[in-house]
C-alpha cells in the first residue's frame, strides 16, 4: 500500500477535526481513540524531526 504524504495529511485533518469540533453524534469513546492516535503521531513526528536538524511541527524555522 502506498500512502502519499497529501494522503496522511488529510486523514490527521479530518481526525483532528472529529476531535476539536466533533459532531454530537461522534461517540466519546471513538474521539478519545482518535485523540490517542494523535497524540502518538505528533510525538513520533516531533520524534523524526528532532535528529535531523529539522523544524519540528508548529515552528516556523524553514528545513535545512
């Protein structure tokens, strides 16, 4: 399977918007999962970025 990088970020859009500004009929549990799922990919992304030299997420620093 191949996933783009356009891909992936639109899926983590579309979580981090069930989780921020979910719709009543999203089950709590399910925004809790998706909140975990999140919390992990930005730990990993921060994490990847890190040894590189590279700006983390959030920073405006531009890429080496």
């Amino acid at each position: 399977m191949t996933l783009h990088t356009y891909e992936l970020a639109a899926v983590m859009a579309a979580a981090r918007y069930v989780v921020t500004a979910a719709p009543g009929d999203v089950p709590d549990a399910a925004r809790d999962q998706l909140g975990e799922v999140l919390r992990d990919y930005d730990a990993k992304l921060r994490r990847l970025a890190a040894p590189t030299g590279r700006a983390q997420p959030g920073r405006s620093r531009p890429l080496a």
